[in-house]
C-alpha cells in the first residue's frame, strides 16, 4: 500500500484510517486494525473526507482576477474607477482586463459607462466585465479593434455592452492575452482551489467564453502540474462542431457555457414575463428550438453528455421542451444515460424539475447566487419583485423532486469557496428553499462526480473509489462543522492518491 492515514475522523466516526494504492481508496477501516504501508500519515484526530468538487468554473477568468484587476468589492462608482485608475498606472501596457463590478446599490445610481472608462485608461483597450460576467463596459480603443460591433445586438454607445456585442468584446478582450498570462492565471486557480480543499474542477469552456486553445493549454497544465483534476466541458452547438471539440480533446461532455440565455443583473435572462425595473425587456432566448433538439439529439445519439447555460423560466422551459422531443424520439433510457446537464437553473418550477428529474438530468447549481443577491433587498427582488425573487434557486424542492444537484462557484463570478457554498446552500435566503445540511456536502462533492458521470457506485469513501481527499485542520466531526458552519483549512489533499504538497 502506497499511504496510509492513521487516526482521522470520517464523518462522525474518530479513530479511523485510509490506505490508498494506485490512486484509489484500497482499504478503509479502524486505525487499530490498519495494514501496513509504504508511508504513514497520522492524522491527529483530524476531519478527513472526499475532496470537494467545484462543478462550475472558468479557470482563465478566475485566475485573471485573482492576479489582476477584481473589483468585485467595490462599493461604488467612485471606488471602482479609481481602482482601474491604480491598475492602468501599475501595468501600462497591453489590454487593461478587469471583472467584478456591481452597481447594485452604487450612491451613484448608475453602472461604470465608457466616458468613465475613458478618463482613467486613456486610448488603452479596457474591458471591465460586470459581476455576472453577461455584461461589460469597455473603453472606446477596445471598440476601435471590432468594426461592425455598432450593428450587433447588445451595443450601447455609452460602452455597456450585454448579447452579441458583449460577446464580440469579450472575445477580443481576452484574445489579447499573451500564452504566458494565460498560463499564470489557470496556474493561479489551480493553486488557490487546491489550498481550499478542492480536488476537481469543471471547466466550462466554449467559443464565446475563453476558446478551445484556452481549454487545451489547461488540460495540459493540470496533467503537468500537481493540482485539482480538470474535466472539460465545451460549450457549443453540435450544428457548428461542438462535438469535434469534445472528441478532439477528450472532454468529459458537449455541456459548458452553451448561452440559451444571459443573467439577471445584465437582463438578459430569459424570462417568461417582463422584468420588475425594466418592463421594455424579458431578455432574450438565443437559440431556436429546433437548434436545441439537434444538439441533445446529436449528444444522446453519440451518448455524449450535453449541458446547457439557463437561468431564467423561457430558458429553462425551452431547453426542457428540446430535451423532451428526444426523450420522444430516442428514448428516455437514452437520454437518462447521459445525464444531461443544466447549468445554474436558476428559474425552475414544479413542472420543470419533475421533468428533469424524470429524464435523470443534473442541476449545476451556485448557491453564492442566492447568497449575493437573494433576500428581500437583494437584486433578484429588484430584477424580478419579491414574489419570483422568492423563488428563485429553489434548493430544497429540486432535491424533493429527485433532481441531482451538483454545487459550483461560476468563478470568477463569485469566489472558489467551497465550504462558503455548502454553508449558503443550506443557510437559503428565502425559508424553506435551503438543503439539508449532509445533503449540501454531499451535492459538493460526491455531487461533482456524479455529474461529469464519473462516480463510484458505493461513494466516494468506498474501497476502489478515486482517492480524492481532503484532510482539515479541526478536530470537529463533519456534523459539527456542518452545525457551526465552520471553514476549516485544508491540511493534505490527496488528488488521484497523490499528495499535493509536501507531506508532514
């Protein structure tokens, strides 16, 4: 046996002990009663327990602002642009990038516009990505690098940009990054969600979010460096070679970042009534149906795993009523093998999860959504007034109906933090809507694995499951870190069996 760890809590249960071999749990048992073993960890009473997964990240991105320009704290307008001020002077050259920014609940009562972009940068190509990552203002020298960019759907003149016209900035924003930054940014994501007890990431990749050299360069990064495993995902219609994507890079599915809709803030979700404060607009959808029913019918046929970005009810009910013209088609032990996906799902009712549930689909949640922007003041009440706000990321009632639910960040949109997400998962804004909590911990890790189809049928503690573990710095029970919603550090994580860092 290649390691052993001595003296661990499981669970509830102290004084116990894991021996690994080739990359998976060989044996599991009562310290007393422990084989031997190559090397011996004691665990000191230690919380051991499966590596979290995060089940929805942008690696490039989240790396970006971990190292560069975050303004995800700013408290207003002011605050923000002289952020960007101090970062312009501190890096001079190349495209300024930044993401973060929420004018919800700015004094000044506006988001950041080009004008004020470009009194701080100059005639520097800037792109300043709103929180939800569906919106962005940028500087009039980054609109210069895009002709035509006045005619898609989304532009603004004041240089906030949401739809096609975002995309198109975003694009070549982030096509201006040079191979070096972009290897320090997805370096620094895996470093930070190893030191948060992360073993597993899903990037969720596509052609309007970072590119396929992007999601190739951090599939080789994670092979080389010791790190969490990266799954791939890619997000993009099989009509225009998404599946050759997923073959060519041996991804685990068709799912990612594939825009049926926006997001709230930038609204751009796609609702089925008006929102609350903008009543000119219900979002948009961005595809037709009929583009949905050949790309589930693509996937299934080739038993490939789709997945699909919707947040608001027209979104999601669209992407359902796709799902289940296969369903009719194919059939549904067809479509329940591939366990489709939907990301953030944010708008879901009765009807809907019990399809999802009836078609073995998985919910890809966030709950630092609800965290950020759930309550009674929060922006989901001025986007949607109180009554939808109330019920949105409805928790409870996905797992009552038997949907699988896998939690995630979105980062960057909101922080890697995974014991922060276990604890808003349960700790649910709106009464009633919250997990239990074993069930929050479970959706958070053994929940990541059974999404990406990659599971062990016993758990992810059981003996000839993947040894993805994490061993905490407290000598609590998982129950009583769960009760006081503790976040313990990260003492070893074990990824595949092997120790990230250097071992006591």
């Amino acid at each position: 046996m290649n390691l052993l760890v001595t003296d661990v809590t499981i669970g509830d249960r102290p004084g116990r002990a894991v021996g690994v071999d080739d990359g998976r749990i060989a044996w599991v048992g009562d310290t007393a009663g422990a084989p031997s073993a190559d090397r011996t960890l004691a665990g000191e009473g230690a919380l051991l327990t499966p590596a979290f997964v995060d089940a929805h990240v942008h690696a490039t991105g989240t790396g970006l602002a971990l190292t560069g320009l975050d303004l995800h704290s700013s408290v207003s307008l002011a605050e923000v642009t002289r952020s960007i001020a101090a970062h312009a002077a501190a890096t001079p050259s190349g495209t300024l990038l930044g993401t973060g920014w929420d004018e919800t609940g700015w004094p000044e009562g506006r988001g950041l516009t080009r004008a004020d972009v470009d009194a701080v940068v100059g005639e520097r190509p800037a792109y300043l990505g709103r929180v939800d990552v569906h919106s962005a203002t940028v500087s009039t020298a980054l609109l210069e690098l895009i002709p035509g960019i006045d005619a898609l759907p989304g532009w603004s003149p004041d240089g906030q940009l949401r739809l096609d016209a975002h995309h198109a900035a975003r694009k070549a924003a982030y096509g201006a990054v040079t191979p070096s930054q972009r290897r320090d940014a997805q370096r620094a994501t895996l470093d930070a969600a190893a030191a948060l007890g992360i073993g597993s990431l899903h990037e969720m990749a596509g052609p309007e979010v970072s590119g396929a050299d992007d999601l190739a360069g951090l599939l080789q990064l994670a092979r080389e460096h010791p790190g969490p495993q990266v799954l791939g995902y890619w997000g993009e219609l099989a009509e225009r070679g998404g599946l050759d994507v997923v073959r060519q890079l041996g991804l685990a599915g068709a799912a990612g970042d594939l825009f049926c809709d926006g997001a709230f803030g930038s609204h751009t979700a796609a609702l089925s009534t008006p929102y609350t404060d903008r009543p000119d607009t219900a979002g948009a959808l961005r595809f037709e149906t009929s583009q949905l029913v050949d790309h589930v019918r693509a996937c299934t046929g080739a038993g490939i795993q789709a997945g699909f970005h919707c947040i608001g009810d027209a979104a999601v009910n669209q992407v359902l009523d796709a799902v289940g013209v296969v369903v009719d088609e194919l059939g549904g032990p067809a479509v329940r093998a591939c366990r489709h996906r939907l990301e953030h799902v944010e708008m879901v009712d009765g009807a809907a999860a019990a399809r999802m549930a009836a078609w073995g689909m998985v919910a890809s949640v966030q709950p630092a959504f609800d965290a950020a922007w759930g309550g009674d003041a929060g922006m989901y009440v001025e986007r949607l007034g109180s009554a939808r706000a109330a019920a949105t990321n409805p928790f409870a009632d996905l797992v009552d109906a038997g949907v699988a639910l896998a939690l995630g960040s979105d980062a960057p949109v909101t922080p890697l933090d995974p014991w922060g997400g276990v604890h808003a998962a349960v700790d649910h804004r709106t009464p009633g809507s919250g997990m239990r909590p074993f069930d929050a911990f479970d959706a958070a890790t053994h929940g990541g694995w059974y999404a990406a189809r990659a599971e062990h049928p016993d758990g992810p503690l059981a003996v000839g499951a993947a040894a993805s573990l994490a061993l905490w710095a407290t000598g609590d029970t998982l129950s009583a870190v769960l009760r006081g919603r503790a976040r313990p550090a990260c003492r070893l994580l074990l990824v595949a069996g092997r120790p990230i860092g250097e071992l006591p």
